[in-house]
C-alpha cells in the first residue's frame, strides 16, 4: 500500500496499527544508487498514478503502513518496496533509519530506511499504484529546494518543496529529503554510501 494512500484513523482496526500514542506504524525505502558520468549518488522515488482519486500525480518513496506479518519496520519499507516498483529485498543493502516523521491528517508515523541499490535496475510497477519511477541526481533534488503555493481541497498554502523538472515533491516525502541530506557522508573513494546516523537495529522496531 502507497505511502501516500493509507487509510485514515476511521479505517478497520488490525494491521498492528497503532502504538499508545495512537500513531499507526509505517515504513519507507530510500534507495540510493551511484551512476552517471562522474559516478554521483541518485535517489529513487515513484509517482502516483494520475487518475487515482487521492493524491493523484504526487511523489513519494516506496512504502506503507506496518503489517501484522512483518517482524519489524525495516522489514515493511522491503516488502512495500516489492510490491510497488518490483524491488527485489536480494538487491537491497539497508545503510540505516532516518529520523521519523509524522502526516497530520493522517496520524501516521513514518520511518525511513536509506538503502542503496544496483545501478540499472528494472522496475516492475504496480499497475494501480505507480505510473513512473523516477531516478533523480541527489545533488539535482538538493539544489531544487523553494519555497511554493500547492491547492487541496480548494486551498492554497506555502510549503518547503523540492521541484526538479516538472515534478514538485512536498510533504512528508520532502522532509524525509531534508533529513537524508543531513545525515548521507559523501561517497568514499570507492563509491560506497554510508549514514551519520545509528544502525537500522536501533529504530526499526514495532
């Protein structure tokens, strides 16, 4: 289930949905692979379908809220990940979480795990999720940061974004954006990717 299509607090109860806080449990994948002509890191993230009803054409990274059947959360951003873009688990390296971060409509948490992946991987979207994946220079997406006006609902606010080309990634997924930046080491001599931050076993629990 898109990251971007969870259900709301009104929804059935089960899926391990909830800590005591009432917040309801839910992971992503950050993948990151080094390509190019000068070998730079690049982020993967998906668009939405854009005839789907709810955040139709909007950007986010792979993932969904927590399953009863997942042993923890690094576990769930893998699974959504398959499920989504055809990401195959054997392909994935986990480097680390990235501080959570919370929707406000929705009441979920988010945890994210940064991972990098081969250069050149085929994806296989889900045909009533995903209409595209985009694989984005990180250095690009860096430079992209603004400040713009989004409509919902009939409404206009004022939001940090990131806009590359013709996609305007805000929200959730830009904050994830702005915590990875802060917490990726460039790439070593070999062009291995690694994080400021604590292991994935620190974070990744239910």
């Amino acid at each position: 289930m898109s990251a971007f299509t969870w259900p709301s607090d009104a929804s059935p109860a089960g899926h391990d949905r909830q800590q005591a806080d009432g917040q309801i449990q839910a992971a992503v994948l950050v993948p990151l692979f080094i390509a190019g002509e000068t070998p730079e890191p690049h982020v993967v993230l998906t668009k939405r379908r854009a005839d789907l009803r709810r955040h139709a054409g909007e950007i986010s990274f792979p993932g969904g809220r927590k399953d009863a059947d997942d042993p923890d959360l690094s576990a769930t951003a893998l699974r959504e990940a398959e499920e989504e873009i055809g990401l195959n688990r054997t392909q994935v390296s986990l480097l680390g979480p990235l501080p959570t971060t919370s929707t406000f409509a929705t009441n979920y948490v988010i945890h994210p795990f940064v991972a990098t992946i081969p250069a050149g991987t085929a994806w296989t979207l889900s045909a009533k999720e995903v209409d595209e994946v985009l694989e984005l220079p990180l250095e690009e997406v860096r430079a992209a940061k603004t400040v713009t006006n989004i409509e919902r609902r009939g409404i206009t606010f004022q939001t940090d974004a990131y806009i590359v080309g013709d996609n305007v990634i805000w929200g959730a997924t830009a904050r994830i954006l702005a915590h990875l930046f802060e917490a990726l080491l460039p790439p070593d001599a070999e062009g291995n990717l690694a994080l400021k931050s604590a292991p994935v076993s620190a974070t990744n629990k239910p």
